[in-house]
C-alpha cells in the first residue's frame, strides 16, 4: 500500500469513527428498503451498506431489490405498507412528493444535520419541490461524447473532426462514418443521436429547455426543441431509418467485451458516464476519445440524471431511514467504497474510472487521492471530461406530472422516428399533454 | 363444516318448514360462497368502480368528486382513440386468423387416425407455457434481424417487416405470436367435427359433391355453434390482451415503436391507474370497455341468428 | 359428456370408404400428404421452444447465432439465473398459489353448482343467470376496488389476494360442473334421501364422486391459469421473496434484458425454467388437458 493510500485509508477509518460518534441517537429496529441492490448490487453498494451497518449495529436492513417499478411503488403506499425508505429516480421524485406520498425531509436534516450544500445544486433542484426537500441525491450522471477512433481512421477523419457544435458536421460525419453491406443491412452506425431518451440534451444544445424554470409550463414544442429533434432523429436516416437502426442495434453487446465500440458497430454518440465503467471494464483495450459534448455556441453542456433516496409517507421507522440516507451518502461513506473499488481494480489489472456522486466533497477527494492516475491516456481524458462538465450540467426541473411528463415527451420523439409524425406535429400534440398533465397535477398539489 | 349445519337444520323443526322452504333455504345455503362472492367481488366493486370514475382518485388521498368529467375526457384523449384503435385492429387481425388457422388444423387431425393424439399434444404444448415465457421468447422470434420467422423469410427469398420496431407490423407480429397459441381452439374444433355424423358426407359423395362442397355445406354448417362460441371468446379476449404486450413492450423496457403502436386497451388502462394514479379514469375506461363488449356481443349474437346452425331449429 | 376412445370410431370412419381399390389407394396417398402438413406444422410449433433452449445453453457472444446445437454448452447461464434470483423461492410461491387457488376453486364450484342443480327453489335460474352473466364484465372494472378490498383487510403484498376469492366459486367452472350435474339421474339422490342422507351428504357421497373427472379438470386448468398469471401478482406483490414466476420471470426481463444489463442468454434460461414445471404436469394430466377444453371449450 503506497503511501498516499495509506493515508487515504486513515482518513476513512477517522471519519467513519466520526460517523460512529454522530450515531448517539437511537437508531435500531427494522428498515425496509424498496429498489435498491443492497445486497446483490456491486462494490459500492455493498461497501456503503456495509458502512451503515456498522455505524448502527442494532439497524436490521431489509432490501428488496431490482429497480424501483414505479407502480410496485405506488400500491405498496397505497396498500398501507409503505417501505421506510424508498430508492428512486430523481425525475419522478416530484410526482409522489406533490401527492403527499413522500415525507418533507425538513426535520430530517435539521436532526440529523444534513448539510445540503455537499450535493451538487441541479442534484438538490430536482429533489425540491415547492421549497421543500424531498430525497438525497445519490448518483450523478453526466453526458460526454464517446467516440471510436478506429471508424474515424476508417474514413480518413481523426476525433479533432468531431464537432457537436456544429451540427452540419454532425451530418456529414453521421454519413461518412455509416456503413451499410450489399444486401441493405446497416453495419455500423455514425452517430447515434440516442433518442428518445436525450431529446433534452439536444435542445438544450439548441438553446431551450423542455421545462419552464417554476416546472408549471411546457415548452414542447418551442421552434428551438421542434429544430433540435427535428435534426437528431433525422441522423437515422443514414442507417436507412429507424427500423434498421433498431434491429441493429438490439445485437450489440452492449455490456460485453465485444460491445459496439470494440466491434467497430458505432461511430460516435454522446452517452452518460457510467457507460465509460463499462467500457473500462469489458475492453480497456478499445480505441476511444472521450469529449465534452457541446451546445451550438460551443459550451460543454451535459443533462443530468440520478437518483434519490427517499421516506414514504406512513414510514415505520423515518429516524433510521434518515440516519441511512446521511450515513450512505456522506463522504465518508463514498469515499470508503471508491476505495474498495479501487484495490479491486488494482488487484484486477483493470483501470479504474471512479465512481460519479451527487455529493460534490465526496468526488473531491475521490478523484484527487483515490482515484489512481489512469496510465492509459483515452480513459484518463475521460474522466477530466466528466469533471469538468458536472458544474455546467442541467436537468428537467422538478414537477409534478414527472412521468407523465417524460411520456410525452418520449412519445412524441417516437411518433417521429417512427415517420407517424412531423416533428412539428408530434411536439404541438405532446405538448398539450404534458401541460395538461402538468395544470392537472398542480392543481391538485396546492 | 359449516355448511352440514346449515344445511340440517330445517329438518329439526320439520313440522314448519314446507317442502319447498326446505329446498329454498338448502340451495342457498350451497350457493351461498358464490353470493358472498359475488357481493365482495363483483356487485360492491361494480358500485365502487361506478363511484370511483366519478372522481378524481389517486389512492393516495381522499377521492374529489369531479361529476362526468372522467367520461367527457374519454371522448378527447386522443391516446384513448389510439388504444382502442390499437385493440380492435389488433382483434380483427387475431380472431379471423385463429379460427381458420384453428379449423385448418383441426380438418387435417380429423383426417389422420390414430396419429391425431400426438399432434394435438404438440399444438397444445405452447398453450401451457406461460404468456410472460411466450412474449420474451418471440420477442426474439420476431426479431427483425435475427428472429427465425425473418430467418425463414429469408430462406424463401423474402425480406421479412421489422415486427417489433415497425409501427405498422407491431400488431400483425402479436397476432402471428398469438397462433402459436391457437391449440386449445383446434381441440375444440376437433371434439366438434367428430360430432359430425358421417352419414351426411355419405349421402353427399352420392349426391357427387367434391370435398370442397362437403366442408361449406356439411362441415362448416354443423360446427358453426363452436365456430361461433370461440368467435365470442376469441374477441373478448383479444379485446383485453395485456401480458403478452406488457411483457414486449412495457415495464422498464424502453418502448419505442410501441409506445403508440402498441399501446393497447388495458395496457393504457394499467398505465393510466398504477403509473399515472388516475384511478378516476381508469375506472371510467373500465365501464366503457364493458360497454363495448357488451354492445359487440349483442350484435354478433343478433348476426349468428343468420349462419349459426342448431340442432333442431 | 367426456369423451375418450374417439379414436377408434374415427378409425372405423376412416376404414370404412374402402370397399374398391383405386379409393384406398388415392385415399392413403391423402392421408400421407396430410400426415405430411402435419409434420411441417409440428416443426414450425416446435421451432419456438427448440430455439429457446438451444439458445438459453448458449454463450452471451453466441446467444443468437441461431445454430441448433450450443457450442460451447454454457450450463453456467442456469447457476447463474439460479444465484441472481430466488427462483426456488419463486417456483415454491408458484405452487402454493397454484395448489390454494385449484384447490379453493374445485370445491367452491363443486358445491355452488350443486347448489344450482339439485335443488329446485324460486329465482335459481335468474341468480345462475347472473352467474353467466358475470362471464361478461371484463376483469379490469373490478381490478381497482378489488385491490381496495384486500388493500382494506391488509391483504396487500401478500399471496392472500392471489388465490383466496377462489374460495367464492369461479362462474366459468360453476357453469361447467353443473353441466354434469345435470347429467346424472335424479333417482340416485331421491334413493338416498329416502335413507335419511342430508343434503351436504348427496353432495359428498354422491355428487363429489361422480363427478371427479370434471373435477380434475377445473383443477388444472385453474392450476394452469394461476400459474401463468402475471396480473393478480404484478398488482399485489412488492416484495421480491413473493414473487411468482412469472412477475420473476419480468424481473429478470427488466433486470437482465432490454434496458439493463442486456444478458440475454440469462433471461432465456429463466424462462425456460418457468416453463418446464407446466410442460411436466401438461404430461401427466393429458387426458384431462384435451377433454377439458373438448367438452366445455375453456380456453386454454
């Protein structure tokens, strides 16, 4: 163990014994925990819930696990038997808190001394609604670009050719890098513009945002949103549209070593970060840039996504709940199971791109002492590119109508790509849903 | 058991009780778990549902009384349209292909002997598999690349449609996966055929009609109450297809070319009640949908007046 | 009503058109091209469950290369499945539903429809129509209360509401037992009643054994039914250790599949393991399986 591990490895034990100390208040019994891999998830959330456990030794955690359903969710508070703490994503936090489902953590912060201020602010934004905070922000997700250097080579282009700023070269770069064999089949794809779910992203990069500031009006089909998707779904006419992309792209390996990067199946396409773990992983070896993507002015920007702990409404045990949310989520904590992370990747060969929390201090130290210079260039650029576009990173304002709100949106794109609708038609009639959506669930929030 | 006690008791006090009373109170009593029933799961509920899509109720707090808006939205969500649109294409796709797929295979079992028991295993076998097995199994089935039935395609000079990624071929897809599932129809329809008897198809090869002649003039005639009884069951089913499209298409999946496509009667049903908590809704999507079938069903009764045959009508 | 040993009549049928040469001759040929077709239709009904298994013994990097034989055979896809998910706990949920809600229903309906066919008494054939009746009402009109009743006697995210309204009879099964009822000759209980049975005694003495084989069939077929059910568990089970298998089989769908970690290879062998408990028992209970939907058209 090198020195500065070592010191490291101090520092944690320090302050988990900090933690220990802060735990006087009575914390025991059961907590149920809904949507959360406390148990099968991997390092960092075992060694987080390990973390816990020994922080208060008297907690018994129940963990059911697999992603939160939203409507398993819903019935469970429903049915009176509401979880104590629920693991959720941070764009639905809204809905339930606006319908009472979700206890206001104010008392919980103030008891448990909960500094908000170590969460990155568009974290916190989303999980506060009319004021008030509803969850802990755990993850934070960001976008930057991947990009196969190999399909660059292939088109005599290098990755200082790829510019998201401007989107004819988007364009160009989309065509000159799809391939397509004798018989019709796309086999390789330029640029995946990773719709539906990133129509956000591209109109932000056009200036405008899905989502009035207050979260009370939609701006579906704004000109600037109508011209962002109107462009990013157009890049899937390359591959000879939407049906072949699809079929195409349901084969990669996305998660394998012979993922579409490795295969040489993909060109470029801008992804969240995590991606870049998996990337680590399964193929260190693959030949990649990682870069900012920008709007059209050229600013870095990046949609953020992630997600929140929460307590129900009718919680059995809310000062354990709110004991677990600060202990899991606090520096501390994160930086212990980065660690572990990184021995393990050590002990693996394998490089380690770190771990991306809401918790700004916690990312701090883990990628100034934790995280190990990466010796191979492509992923080190990756990780200065995540860092450098957390603070500029926006996300959909908190709102009530939260799923039925991204339906809408999500719907529209697909009408378009599915040559049902214009992009035109599909955002005039996706919003009149979402705003009806969205007056509907206020109305009944106040 | 509760019920002897019941049951009995009336005869203690014998010189009472009439015969009839007797028989009245006996027949309840034996009847009386379905009346329970009926009123817990069925009659209350009916009520509740009724009560409900009068309001606006997200389970979460108190139902709001909201009158017939819940039923004027019905008439101008354009999603609502779209999901029944979706449902009743989809049926007019299932029922016509099921029955004469069914009956196809049902000519052919009748004509094989002894050898019939084994096929009919065979085409029953996926009936037993559970739908969530069957959707995730042809999900790649269906697959537009790799999927056999391309595949196939393929092998006869054909270029398969993308099955699941095509807005237009999403719901032929969920019909052709719905006929590897058609053996319980062929069954019925084989049960029904051997009821035949075969002194018609005698006296009609004397009369010199051709095989072709005999099936719509004897065959199709004579089974036309069991053709009819799965034309029924057939619709009302189809009309309320849900865990085959919510297992494809749903749940965490990323939807896609479903989303509208595919979105069926019940799955937006099930959407609108558990994901947007718009129990007021649902429940009034619920009584039109009972309407429907309702109105569906009396026509298709009032035509079959004209083609069904009865025995001794 | 049930109807075995068909068979031989339709044998004698068709040995029957051979009293001149050149018809047998032209008549077997038919046979042959039909046994033919069959055989191409038991292939294309086979090929689904032959590429399921073929592929869930298939590596990930060969999951779907579409060989029929897997090379290497990766039975690890099965420990894994078996370690990521509770499987056994699931299939053991499975069965308990499976037996409680056949068992429920078999005896409720034996006796409701006992209840509508015995006994003679004013209004019965309006309330068996209202049974029939509720034949119509699509399931979704009723799913929201419903869940409000268990949800009112703390039933949720429990495998209660699963199986327990079946103790209320079932219209479909009611109608069908009392089809045999029907059948039996009134003069065997008029025998007994003159010495001395009570009415509950006709039902278990008399009925109850005659009527066994149809018995049986409501059995499975609920067994059937209930084991394939995604519904009732997707709307009253939260927790993972109640599970049945196929709300199981979703969640490894949406763990492993599309949208998450894209291990198909996994999902596929899950899937398989849903299905070959059915298969077996559609084995064994054959017979009942085929004169089950044979003479009362349930749909299977």
């Amino acid at each position: 163990m090198s020195l500065k591990r070592f010191s490291v490895f101090l520092l944690v034990m320090a302050l988990m014994f900090g933690v220990l100390a802060v735990s006087a208040q009575d914390v025991s019994g059961e907590l149920s925990i809904l949507g959360f891999n406390g148990t099968t998830g991997d390092e960092i959330a075992t060694v987080r819930v390990d973390a816990v456990r020994a922080a208060y030794p008297d907690l018994t955690l129940n963990f059911t696990e697999g992603g939160l359903d939203e409507q398993q969710f819903l019935t469970a508070v429903a049915g009176g038997d509401p979880p104590d703490l629920v693991y959720m994503g941070r764009d639905v936090l809204s809905t339930y808190a606006v319908r009472g489902a979700l206890m206001p953590l104010t008392e919980c912060i103030a008891n448990m001394d909960i500094d908000m201020s170590q969460y990155y602010d568009a974290a916190v934004a989303q999980v506060t609604v009319n004021g008030v905070v509803y969850g802990i922000p755990e993850f934070y997700n960001s976008i930057m670009m991947f990009i196969n250097n190999e399909a660059l080579a292939d088109a005599g282009l290098t990755p200082a050719d790829v510019n998201t700023s401007d989107w004819e070269s988007i364009s160009a770069l989309n065509d000159a890098l799809t391939r397509v064999d004798d018989t019709g089949a796309v086999t390789r794809i330029g640029f995946d513009p990773k719709l539906p779910e990133f129509l956000p992203l591209w109109a932000m990069a056009n200036g405008a945002s899905l989502l009035s500031e207050d979260g009370r009006t939609a701006q579906l089909n704004d000109p600037a949103v109508v011209e962002a998707l109107e462009f990013a779904a157009g890049l899937h006419a390359a591959a000879g549209g939407r049906q072949a992309f699809m079929a195409f792209r349901d084969t990669w390996d996305f998660f394998g070593a012979e993922n579409q990067m490795v295969a040489d199946q993909l060109g470029a396409f801008p992804m969240e970060q995590w991606y870049m773990n998996v990337l680590a992983g399964g193929s260190p070896d693959v030949d990649i840039t990682f870069a900012p993507f920008t709007d059209r002015q050229g600013n870095p920007i990046s949609y953020v996504t992630g997600s929140t702990w929460a307590i129900p409404t009718g919680a059995a045990n809310p000062e354990a709940a709110c004991a677990f949310m600060k202990t899991i989520t606090a520096p501390e904590t994160w930086i212990a199971a980065a660690t572990t992370r990184a021995e393990m990747r050590v002990a693996d060969g394998a490089i380690n791109t770190g771990v991306y929390t809401a918790n700004r201090i916690a990312d701090e130290t883990i990628f100034s002492e934790v995280v190990a210079p990466i010796e191979i260039e492509a992923f080190a650029n990756g990780v200065d590119t995540i860092l450098s576009v957390q603070e500029d990173a926006f996300a959909i304002p908190a709102n009530p109508a939260g799923s039925e709100f991204r339906q809408a949106w999500m719907d529209a794109v697909n009408r378009v790509l599915n040559g049902e609708q214009s992009a035109q038609e599909a955002l005039d009639q996706a919003q009149m849903e979402a705003q009806a959506a969205l007056d509907e669930a206020w109305a009944a929030s106040e | 058991m509760a019920t002897k006690s019941l049951v009995t008791r009336p005869s203690v006090r014998q010189g009472r009780v009439t015969p009839q009373q007797r028989e009245l109170f006996a027949g309840l009593a034996f009847i009386s778990p379905w009346i329970i029933g009926f009123l817990i799961f069925t009659a209350g509920p009916m009520v509740i549902s009724l009560g409900l899509s009068l309001t606006d109720y997200d389970v979460l707090n108190p139902p709001e009384f909201v009158g017939f808006e819940n039923y004027q939205r019905l008439f101008t969500d354009p999603r609502l349209g779209l999901s029944l649109a979706n449902s009743f294409i989809y049926a007019l796709l299932h029922v016509p292909s099921v029955i004469i797929v069914a009956l196809g295979l049902a000519l052919l079992l009748n004509r094989v002997g002894r050898a019939a028991g084994f096929f009919r295993t065979i085409f029953y076998l996926p009936s037993v598999t559970p739908a969530v097995a069957v959707a995730t199994l042809w999900l790649w089935i269906l697959n537009p690349r790799i999927g056999l039935v391309n595949q196939g395609l393929a092998l006869l000079g054909m270029q398969g449609p993308g099955w699941t990624t095509d807005p237009v071929w999403i719901k032929p897809g969920i019909a052709l996966m719905s006929l590897w599932a058609v053996g319980s129809t062929v069954i019925l329809y084989l049960a029904a055929l051997k009821n035949v008897p075969n002194e018609l198809y005698e006296a009609a090869r004397i009369d010199g009609a051709n095989s072709w002649q005999q099936l719509l003039r004897i065959t199709i005639p004579l089974i036309s109450p069991t053709i009819f009884f799965t034309l029924i069951v057939n619709t009302i089913g189809a009309l309320q297809i849900f865990t085959e499209v919510y297992t494809m298409f749903f749940g965490n999946m990323s939807s896609g070319a479903a989303s509208s496509a595919g979105l069926f009667y019940n799955i937006y049903l099930f959407r609108q009640a558990f994901e947007f908590l718009r129990m007021g809704y649902a429940s009034a999507m619920a009584w039109l949908l009972f309407f429907i079938i309702l109105i569906l069903t009396f026509i298709q009764l009032r035509v079959s007046k004209r083609w069904v045959y009865y025995e001794g009508s | 009503m049930i109807n075995t040993g068909n068979d031989s009549v339709l044998q004698a049928q068709l040995r029957e058109p051979a009293p001149r040469q050149p018809i047998r001759v032209r008549g077997t040929l038919i046979k042959a091209v039909f046994l033919f077709l069959l055989v191409l239709c038991t292939i294309l009904f086979l090929a689904p469950f032959i590429w399921l298994v073929s592929a869930s013994l298939k590596t990930r990097a060969e999951v779907f290369n579409n060989e029929l034989l897997p090379n290497p055979v990766a039975w690890q896809n099965y420990i894994y499945v078996w370690q990521a998910a509770p499987m056994l706990t699931w299939l053991r949920n499975s069965l308990v539903v499976g037996v409680l809600a056949s068992a429920a229903v078999t005896v409720s309906c034996s006796l409701i429809a006992f209840g509508f066919s015995y006994f003679r008494f004013r209004g019965r054939d309006t309330l068996f129509g209202l049974v029939l009746a509720t034949m119509m009402l699509p399931g979704v009109v009723t799913m929201i209360p419903v869940f409000l009743v268990w949800r009112s006697l703390g039933q949720i995210n429990t495998l209660t509401p699963l199986w327990a309204s079946n103790l209320f009879g079932s219209a479909f099964y009611i109608f069908m037992i009392r089809q045999f009822y029907l059948g039996l000759p009134r003069e065997l209980f008029e025998a007994a009643r003159v010495d001395g049975a009570s009415y509950f005694d006709l039902w278990r003495v008399i009925a109850l054994p005659l009527t066994r084989t149809a018995l049986i069939v409501v059995f499975i077929f609920e067994f059937k039914a209930s084991w394939t059910d995604l519904v009732k568990p997707l709307i009253y089970l939260q927790n993972t250790n109640l599970f049945t298998l196929p709300l199981g089989l979703k969640s490894i769908l949406d763990q492993f599949g599309q949208g998450g970690e894209m291990q198909w290879e996994v999902v596929l062998a899950a899937s398989v393991i849903v299905t070959v408990p059915m298969i077996i028992i559609f084995f064994i209970g054959q017979r009942y399986f085929m004169d089950g939907i044979a003479t009362t058209g349930i749909k299977g």
